[in-house]
C-alpha cells in the first residue's frame, strides 16, 4: 500500500507559533494528528497591538519546543515526514524568517521538499481540513490584516473581486475595542459587550455602501466611533456602542456580499455556490449567523471553517502544503520570505486616499 503523505506544518507569520501535523487520508478529508497554537497575547497585550522584534523573538524561544509537542501529540516521528509546509508571506518579515529558516534547515536536514504557503491560502483552504469542498467557490476573509472577496478557481488561482481600501475588518473591531477601554486584541469582546447593548442608539456610518461594487472601507467608522467614545459615561453607553457598531458591520457586510454573489456567478459556471468565510472575524457568530441567512436567500451554501480554525494555525499551512505535495509543486531552499504576497497577482493595490472605486 502507498504510503499516507504525512506533512509538517509552520506558521509564524504574525503573534501565533504554531505547527501541525497532516495526513493524507482516503476518506473525504485528512487527518489532522496534531495542531498546537501557542498565542503571544500576554506579551503584546501591555502595548495594545504587536510590537514585531517581541512577536520574532518569541517564535525563536519556542518554535523549537512547538514542532516537539506537535510531533509527540501526532504520534509520529521526524524521519516519517514527507514535507515540510510553511508561511512564507504575507506578514511581518521578521516573524515569517523565523519560521521559514527553521522550515529550510529541517528540509535539509531530512532531505525533504519545502513548500513555502500563502498564509492567505492557508485560510482560503482551511474549511478542506472538515469537509471536501470543490472548486471553485467564493471566498470572504477577514482577518486582522485583510479584508477581501475572492473567487477562489482552483489551488493558487485567485480572483480578487474586492477589498478594503483602508482598515482590515480584524482592525477595526481591534480599534473600537482599544476606544471602549477593552485590552488587545479586543474584537472578541466587542460581541460579548454588544450583546449587552441597544444596537440602534448610535447611528454610524458605512462608508462606500453604495459605490465601489463589493470594495470595504471601515476608516470613516472608525473616526465616527473615536467621536462617540469621547461622550461615553458609563457601561451601559459602552455597551451600546458596541453594539452599534457590530449591527454595522453586519449590514455592510451583507450589502457587500451579495454585491460579491453576483460578481462571483458572473465569472464563474458552476452550479453549487459553495461561500467560504474564513479569518480570525469569522469567529464572530453573529456575523456567521447574517452571512448564512443572505447565503441561503441567495442560493449560496456558506461554508465556516470550525472556530479553532478561523484564527492563525498551522493545520490551514499544512492543508496547503498536502495539495501542493500531491501535485509536486516544492519550493527551492533559498525561497525568500514574501510580506506582501497577494492570492491575486493581477489585483492592483487599493489603499488610502485617492483610491478610485
Ligand atoms: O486570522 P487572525 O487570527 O489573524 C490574522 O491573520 O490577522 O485574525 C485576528 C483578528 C483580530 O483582529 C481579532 O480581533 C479578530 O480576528 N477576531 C474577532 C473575533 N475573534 C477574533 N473579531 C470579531 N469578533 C470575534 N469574535
Ligand atoms: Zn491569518
């Protein structure tokens, strides 16, 4: 019997070191041996957003011990890997070399390919780890740095159909969090403040709702939600503003969706609609919750990856490592890190004042 790829996954492209372990498998997805994720929340949490030199210093200390615990969790050895799959773009350089100078030197060591992964793609794929999910399909992610739809065509083929010309989504939540007093990363508990508030005391704007076809802008709101957070008293305009400000999101989100639903059945013929969110935002169960409902209105079937995948992991690395091993596509051992790697090479940049929708 042919032996079950087995692939070591890396991630460090931001404040998360982590590693995973992937086997191929004949049922419907692969089977993931191990999938440790070790935050640096606490180091970074005194500064209100990651200070880089910390976040690499950190990967150095523990990547070392990462790969062990995952291995030992796997139950597998060192010398049965068959690859090793890692972030090599976009994110932070510092962070991203640490992991992929690791990833070459255990390459080597084994005499092993490298397979050096978007870490966008990772997210883009991460659903794969649960359900056998075809191509093509329409693809939301929204994270602490990007904020895009993509008709996602087949592996590393990539239609950019929109993204944020200003903010990512993961940011803004982080910033409106900090404005409440909440400590980084507060984006999580926007929801849980939000639950407690009156969604339609504070009516904030969305800008470029109806222009820029499904393009996202989350500037302005947030300079509209720094004006309120001067005036609030008491916990319970706190909560009211975060509330308004998730109601929102929400209805800007479901706006621009069905924008990107329409763009997306344009270019491409296939007759199920499979809609994937993925990211650290997709987290957000009630932003889950109105993107299943607009999916379903529209004839789209909305695919999450579980909540232990929407953030950073290495699973999502090895997922794409696993597709790139079966289809041979290795990277040379001297592949530089990349901090702005886009899925979609042909996307032109679209960033800051000036931009033309
Ligand atoms: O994908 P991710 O773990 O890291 C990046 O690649 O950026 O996303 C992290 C982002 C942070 O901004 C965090 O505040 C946000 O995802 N996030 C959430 C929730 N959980 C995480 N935002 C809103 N609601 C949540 N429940
Ligand atoms: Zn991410």
């Amino acid at each position: 019997m042919k032996k079950k790829a087995l692939i070591l996954g890396i991630e460090t492209s931001c404040d998360e070191t982590a590693v995973a372990v992937l086997e191929e498998s004949t049922e419907t997805v692969p089977n993931l041996l191990s999938n440790i994720v070790s935050s640096q929340e606490e180091i970074h949490k005194k500064f209100g957003g990651i200070v880089p030199e910390l976040a690499a210093r950190s990967h150095i200390d523990k990547i070392d011990l990462i790969v062990k615990r995952a291995l030992k969790k796997s139950g597998r050895k060192l010398k049965d890997i068959d690859a090793i799959a890692v972030t090599g773009g976009p994110g932070l350089i510092v962070c991203l070399s640490v992991g992929l100078n690791f990833a070459k030197a255990l390459a080597m060591t084994l005499k092993k390919p490298l397979i050096v992964v978007n870490h966008l793609e990772g997210h883009a794929l991460s659903p794969k780890l649960i359900t056998d999910l075809r191509y093509p399909y329409l693809l939301l992610l929204i994270s602490g740095g990007h904020s895009q739809y993509l008709a996602v065509k087949n592996l590393g083929k990539y239609k950019r159909l929109g993204t944020t010309i200003d903010d990512a989504l993961g940011e803004a939540f982080d910033k409106t969090a900090k404005l409440l007093g909440i400590k980084f990363p507060g984006g999580p508990f926007i929801e849980k403040f939000a639950a407690r508030g009156n969604k339609d005391r504070f009516d904030l704007p969305k800008p470029i709702i109806n222009k820029g076809g499904c393009n996202l802008s989350f500037a302005g709101l947030k300079t509209a939600v720094l004006k309120i957070s001067k005036s609030i008293k008491n916990n319970q305009d706190k909560n009211d503003l975060a509330a308004s400000f998730q109601k929102t999101i929400e209805e800007i989100l479901v706006k621009k969706t069905k924008i990107a639903f329409d763009q997306f059945k344009k270019i491409s013929q296939t007759k199920n609609n499979f809609f994937v969110i993925a990211g650290g935002v997709a987290a957000n169960n009630k932003i889950r919750n109105k993107l299943e409902k607009v999916s379903f209105e529209e004839n789209f079937i909305p695919i999450f990856p579980p909540l232990n995948l929407c953030g950073d992991n290495a699973a999502m690395i090895a997922m794409v490592g696993l597709e790139k091993f079966k289809l041979k596509q290795f990277s040379k051992l001297d592949a530089p890190a990349n901090p702005r790697w886009q899925l979609d090479k042909k996307a032109v940049f679209l960033k800051g004042a000036g931009v033309k929708l």
